[in-house]
C-alpha cells in the first residue's frame, strides 16, 4: 500500500493545482501566434532541456536501461506527454480553456478503476458511486456535443480534451509500477522521449517554427519551463511517494483555476452546464476520495 501522504506531498498538491489550473489559459494565449503541434513540442523540449541540466547538476544517476525498464519510459512517456500534450493544444483551438480544465477533472474516474485493476488501490463501493456520479457530470460537461460530429470542430474539440485525461490516467498507473528510478532522471527522460516523438510530427504537420509576437512566445517558453518541467518532476515525486489516487486530489483544483483564469484573463463565456458538471465531478471526486479527505480534516 503507498505510505500515508505527508506535509510535503500536500503542498506539492496545492501547488500543482495552481500550476495546471492556469496552463490552459497559457496554452490559449500561446495558440495565439503558434500552432497546436508546435505549442506541444516547444513545451515539451524547453522542459527537457530544463530537466536534463537539473538532473547534471544535481548529479542524479540514469537507470538500468533493461528491457522492462526501457518499456515502461516510452509508454509513460508517450502517454504522459507527447499524446495529452498534442490532444490539448489541437483541442483548445475549438473549445474554451475552461472546458479543458474541467475535463482533466475527470481524471481520476479513469484512473480509480485502472487503479483497481493493474495496482493494489482497490475501490470500494463508495469509490465506485462517485465514478459513476463523475462520468454523469462528464457527460453533461460534453453535452450534446457528440451527437453533432461532423457538423463542427468543437464537438472533436472537446472528445480530444477528454482523450487526453485518459491518457494521463493510463499513464499515472505505468507511473506507479514502473520500477526504481531516480524522480527527476524520470521526469527528464519522459519529456525527452516525448520531444522526440512531437519533434518529427511538428515539421510534418505543421513545418519549421518561426517566431511569432513577443506574447505567444513567452507564453510558449513559460508553458516548457512551468506547468511542463517543474510541474513534471513534482507529479513523478508525488505518484511515487504517495500513489496515483490521492495524486488525483489535485484534480479539485485545477478545473476551479481554470475557469478562473479563463473568465478574468481571457474573457470566455462559461455556459450554466460547465458549472453544472463541475459540481457533479467535484461530487464524485469527494465521495471516491473522502478517506483520503477524512484524513487531510483530522489534520
């Protein structure tokens, strides 16, 4: 069972949900001048480059590359970076960064019943009701959304947004049973394999970079260095330490700042059923997790 969460991961928490929470307005404001495949692939190689100078500096060692091993980083880091980075910023062209943040509060639905599955966090009837409540508010989240493919880009907007948060589920369990490694060398080799997934797809799709206005492009260089890179290496630390379930506290926060961010900074208009699905997540999420927050009170 993973060790009891400790000051440390708590506040990792807090401040990873003020992190992502206003990615999706950066990512919005980056879109500005660059498109969504070099949106991904700048933040995911400004972060490895960022990460692969720390980890030098602080001397940490790289892994046994065995077979297992080898396996477990090009998954995770595919599906950890490549994959939901890409979905995000093709997505966010057609829907508001709002929706995007509150669908990645869907990710621990996805994550608890995997969970059950490949690790030892099992769910328990109540784990199970407030899944069911949160894909009930997902649902609603996306609205009608999906009966109207073909007739738009928002409908495929949003199912990428929502791609993505299973594909951070998937690959936040690889997380927890991948074997031994240092937590910064990890972080840093993920967004590695996933720069040179995206590097190669970008020029294909899209072709080589030029600069754009001075805002898009700090943008693009504060989404490798922030929500990318740090963020990374406190995500690993923290699934590591504590596990993958209560990694998905952080998900009451992110879809809050959000919208946040996406109404005060970018002027978006959230309709009524954002809210709605937000309050019916955020319901399930406190019902699956209230141990957890039965815990966090006593303290």
């Amino acid at each position: 069972m993973p060790a009891p969460p400790t000051l440390t991961n708590w506040l990792s928490i807090a401040l990873l949900g003020l992190i992502w929470g206003a990615t999706f307005m950066v990512v919005a404001i980056a879109l500005e001048g660059y498109g969504p495949f070099t949106v991904a692939c700048a933040r995911t190689t400004l972060g490895a480059v960022a990460l692969l100078a720390l980890m030098r500096l602080l001397r940490r060692p790289l892994p046994v590359f065995t077979a297992q091993m080898s396996r477990y980083l090009v998954a995770i880091g595919l599906l950890n970076t490549a994959v939901p980075f890409a979905l995000l910023s093709w997505g966010q062209q057609f829907v508001p960064s709002a929706f995007a943040g509150i669908s990645m509060a869907a990710l621990p639905l996805f994550i608890l019943p995997l969970a059950h599955v490949f690790t030892d966090e099992k769910l328990s009837l109540r784990n199970s009701l407030g899944v069911i409540l949160g894909f009930v508010g997902a649902i609603v989240l996306i609205g009608t959304g999906v009966l109207r493919i073909g007739t738009g880009m928002e409908p495929l907007g949003q199912l990428a947004c929502i791609g993505a948060a299973i594909s951070y589920a998937i690959s936040s369990i690889m997380t927890r049973r991948c074997p031994p490694i240092d937590p910064i060398t990890m972080a840093a080799l993920l967004l590695t394999i996933g720069a040179a997934a995206l590097i190669p797809a970008m020029i294909l799709i899209e072709g080589v970079p030029t600069l754009a206005e001075r805002r898009p492009t700090i943008a693009i260089i504060a989404l490798g260095l922030v929500p990318t890179a740090l963020a990374a290496w406190i995500r690993v630390a923290t699934i590591r330490t504590a596990g993958s379930v209560f990694m998905t506290l952080v998900n009451y926060q992110v879809p809050l700042w959000s919208m946040l961010f996406g109404a005060w900074i970018l002027n978006e208009v959230l309709p009524f059923r954002f809210f709605a699905a937000l309050a019916l997540i955020l319901l399930g999420l406190a019902i699956s997790q209230w141990a957890t927050l039965k815990r966090l009170l006593r303290r």
